[in-house]
C-alpha cells in the first residue's frame, strides 16, 4: 500500500491517519511515504515510537539518512510538545512543503496521555489551517482501542486504509471533549491556596515536596518552577487567587492548580513563543518541563517524574 497519492491533492494542508496491522504494512505505508516524499524532492521529518522507528530506519537504509528521524517516545513524552516540533519543522522548511509523520499514540500510553496526545491531533488542523505541508499521522489498528481509532477518524479529514465510521469533527469541539473536569483530590493530598504575595511560598513548597516524594534534585526543580509559572498564570490572568494541590502518582508527583480562568486561546503553549513575543512563555515552558500537562476550565494539572 503506497500512501503517496493523498499528499498531493491540493496546495493546503492535508493531514490523512494512517491504519495499519503488523509491520510489514507499517513499512509499506510509513516506508512509502517517506520515499516518495524524498523522492519529490521535500523535507521530510518522522517521529514514531523507537520499536517502530529501528525498524523504519533499516528499511530505510540510506534513504533514512536524508529525512530527519526523531523518537516520539522522547520528543513526544508530554503531547503538549509535539505540536511544536512539526510547526517548527515547517517554518524552517517554508519555501518548500514538508512531509511530515507523527504517531502519537501507542498501546502503552496511558489514558490521560491518550487523551492530551488525541487534543494534540485535532489542534494540528487549526495550527496548520492554510499551510502547505502533509502530516501523515499512523495508528495501529491491532494494539489500539476502539474509541481510541474512533477518536482518530474525528480529528483526521482523512483517513487511509479505513472505511469512515465516525465524521471528521470540528477541532474545537474535539478540544473542548479533551478537557478534563475538576474533581476531588486524592484525600493525602496536600493543599494551598495562594495569592500574590504567597508566590515564593508556592514554589519552595512544590520543590520540597517534589524532593520528599523522590525526585532527583533537578526533576524536583522541574516541579518547582512548573508550578511557578502556573502559579504566576493565575496571579495574571486567572483572577489573582488560586488553589494547588500536590500528591504522589507512582514514582511522580501532581500539582494541580485551580483558578477562576480560562484558556482563550487552544494552542498557547504549544507553538514556540517568538523572541520579541511581549508574553506567552509560561505554558511553553510548562510543557517543557512536564512529562504530561492536562487541561479543563480553570485546572491544570501538571504530571513530573
């Protein structure tokens, strides 16, 4: 199966999901389209899980020294990031039109990161709207869940080697379902509420409680000063009064922060904030820091192991 032919269909963006079962149709479609690609004289860049990267790269052969190949399960840890990879990618590679491949999701992803990684997919349509380049987004039909390929149908305006049973939907709308809702905190939970002269208090807080629970000393200031432009958010832009709570998850922390606001805008902190931007680091750098950044109205909850 040569995936070759759908890349082309217009001057836009097109962003197609590939389903596949078992290797060989992985290297066939995956395989395929990179050639072509290359073939066509374009940029190429693929970030897949390192199982199925080894294998693309060997049947590559020195085909694979002309794209850029990168480890999803790296790049890609926290979905929040990934956005940032293809855009920039793109905007290095404007003058001509990149091929693009991104398999966010995999068998071992848990919920929460299927669920940031299914945000991610739906807001590649309104990041790219207009541009012209190709992201070809694969998804294992064997190792996936149901709803998990349904979710894919609803976030890709095009789907390859799959009969549509779900319709496409729109980016937004598929944003708003990823939210996740505030509930309670486990009971061990510790609690604060802050304002703007408890900001300090905050981060040492988040750091003491990052080394306690066993992170490494610079995994604990990754906490600390996560949860300092969380804080720092609020103070700004959520109503000048929030709340944390930070627990233990395995061998990780969660801080969760809640405040009285609102993301406005769906891909802040997921493109890089240009040098002479006057704000818009703190998400950015959010997700940097983070192995997993979930969001809902007036919460987010930050995952650091």
């Amino acid at each position: 199966m040569c995936v070759s032919g759908a890349e082309q269909s217009d001057t836009g963006f097109t962003h197609p999901a590939f389903f596949y079962s078992g290797p060989e149709e992985y290297l066939a479609g995956v395989g395929g389209f990179v050639r072509s690609g290359l073939a066509a004289g374009a940029p190429v860049f693929v970030a897949v899980p390192p199982e199925r990267l080894a294998a693309l790269r060997d049947h590559l052969g020195s085909d694979a020294d002309h794209a850029q190949l990168v480890n999803m399960a790296e790049m890609g840890r926290n979905p929040g990031r990934i956005l940032a990879a293809l855009t920039d990618f793109a905007d290095h590679h404007a003058a001509a039109r990149p091929w693009l491949v991104g398999e966010p999701i995999w068998a071992s992803r848990s919920p929460a990161e299927i669920r940031e990684a299914t945000r991610h997919e739906a807001l590649i349509n309104l990041a790219f709207a207009g541009v012209p380049a190709t992201v070809l987004c694969p998804y294992d039909r064997a190792g996936l869940t149901a709803d998990t390929l349904t979710g894919a149908e609803r976030t890709h305006p095009m789907l390859l080697n799959r009969e549509r049973t779900a319709p496409y939907a729109d980016p937004l709308t598929i944003n708003a379902e990823c939210d996740i809702l505030a509930g309670p905190e486990p009971a061990a939970a510790e609690r604060l509420a802050f304002g703007p002269s408890y900001l300090h208090m905050v981060r040492r807080r988040a750091a003491e409680f990052g080394r306690a629970a066993g992170l490494t000393p610079e995994r604990a200031t990754d906490l600390k000063l996560a949860v300092g432009e969380a804080a720092a958010n609020t103070l700004r832009y959520g109503g000048g009064l929030g709340k944390i709570a930070l627990w233990r998850n395995g061998p990780g922390v969660i801080a969760e922060i809640r405040d009285s606001g609102r993301l406005a805008n769906p891909l802040a902190g997921r493109r890089r904030p240009p040098p002479d931007a006057p704000g818009g680091r703190g998400l950015w750098m959010i997700h940097q820091l983070c192995d997993l950044v979930e969001l809902g109205p007036g919460l987010l909850r930050l995952h650091v192991s």
